[in-house]
C-alpha cells in the first residue's frame, strides 16, 4: 500500500509565544510536528505493517523542517520529502499549500493519505480536503478508527456531541482527531536508523510550479494573543455566607442571574 503523511512544522503551544506586530517571533520558539499530525503518522505506520507497503512523510516549509521530517522517520516512516518554498515563497495559505501537496501528489498512485485535522497554529482545517478536491480522492475529516480491507474503509469520525459510521473505498485521504491513537515515541534505534533514511528535497520547479499558480488568497489581518484571564477568587466563612456572597456576584458581577 503507498501511504502518505502530509505534516506540518508548527511552534511548541506548551512553551512561550511572543506576539509582535501582528506577528509571532520565531526566534527563540520551540517547533514541532503539529500534533494532530503526529496521529495521522502512528496510524500511517499502524496500517502500513498491518496491510504493507511504504510510508512517506511530506512537508512544505525551508531546511529548518528537515528537523521535524526526521522524527517522522524515526517514529517509523521509511521516506521524507521536503517540498522546500524557502527561496521562492514569502507567505503560503491554505490553497497554496493544498496546490503544491496536490502537485506532488497526482502522479504518486497513493492509495492513502493522512494528516491531521487542523494545525494548531492557524486551525483552518482546509488543507486536506482541498488536496483530496484537487485530486479527485475521497476524503473523510476528524476520522478517530480507520479499518482498511483491501480496497475499501469503515471509518468512525467525531461529530459534535456523537460519532458517525462511514463506509468508502481507496484511494481516500482522511484527517486525524485525537484518540484516533497514541502517537509513540521515537526509539534511540528508531532515531539511529532515521540518519539513514531516504529525505529528498524538491523545489517549485521540480513540480513545474509557478509562484502565480500559488498566489496567496487568504490575508491575516492580525495575530494577537488571549486576554490574560482575572485572577480567581477564594470565598472564606461560614458555608451559608459564602452562598449568599456567591450569588451576590454572580449577580452583580458576572451578571449572569
């Protein structure tokens, strides 16, 4: 079976972010494989020793990425493809970024295709399935269990509040909800065998790419942090009148009775 893993490199939302001008500063931010791609690569590796075949891991960004590609592999893909803009691109939206993965994608005969359901860094959620649009494949979104039978799927997907039961055939791509799996860890064998493994590098004119076939659409006004939330408030005395004060500012206060 050929398997696809399209990732994205993403900052660390555990660690600091700073906010300047509209912008977040990469210097000194911590990057990682978006996490709800870390799903779509454990189940990549899960269907390809269940049924065979060859996992591949794809990205678009610049040589800093190569990073996050080698702990796909070390996770356990066999190859990584580094579709490298740095040079040619100063900003990539969603259909630009779906236009090149596609580009490189339509003569590959994937049988499947995975990545996440949203980055988090932007959590537009468009990017799959404007590959598999572009493509002409089916596409299932927020998948949490794939069981794949030859050429066909039964996929369960997370709907709000519920689960939804959906029967398909290859080639399909799909989009990883948490609980889909548990992404495992790279081994220090992993890690020493990723060293080895196939990372090609392409640019946009080895995909007969040009930069107007990829002109950004889709313009961010601005970026800015959450307001930093009002300290909590810890009621003291008797039990009675910490239910009097409670409802005293749940009305005056927070005004909601």
């Amino acid at each position: 079976m050929n398997i696809f893993a399209l990732i994205k490199r993403t900052f660390d939302t555990e660690e600091k972010i700073v906010v300047s001008g509209g912008k977040i500063q990469e210097d000194g931010a911590e990057f990682i494989i978006n996490p709800y791609d870390e799903y779509a690569i454990e189940e990549a590796i899960q269907v390809r020793d269940a049924a065979g075949g060859k996992v591949t891991v794809v990205t678009i960004g610049g040589e800093d990425a190569e990073k996050q590609l080698r702990t796909a592999l070390a996770m356990g893909a066999d190859e990584a493809v580094l579709i490298n803009t740095e040079d040619d691109l100063d900003e990539l939206d969603q259909n630009a970024a779906a236009y090149i993965l596609a580009e490189y994608l339509k003569d590959k005969e994937a049988d499947l295709i995975l990545t996440g359901n949203v980055a988090i860094d932007g959590g537009s959620g468009q990017v799959g399935p404007r590959v598999a649009d572009l493509l002409g494949i089916n596409y299932v979104t927020t998948i949490t269990n794939l069981e794949i039978d030859g050429t066909s799927a039964k996929i369960v997907r997370d709907i709000e509040g519920d689960s939804e039961v959906i029967e398909t055939s290859l080639p399909l791509l799909v989009t990883a909800q948490q609980g889909l799996n548990e992404p495992r860890y790279p081994s220090l064998p992993g890690i020493m065998k990723a060293k080895k493994k196939p990372l090609a590098e392409l640019e946009l004119d080895d995909l007969d790419i040009d930069e107007d076939d990829v002109e950004v659409k889709v313009e961010t006004v601005d970026i800015y942090l959450p307001a930093q939330k009002a300290a909590g408030r810890i009621l003291e005395g008797e039990l009675s009148a910490q239910a009097k004060e409670l409802v005293n500012l749940l009305h005056s206060e927070a005004k909601v009775v």
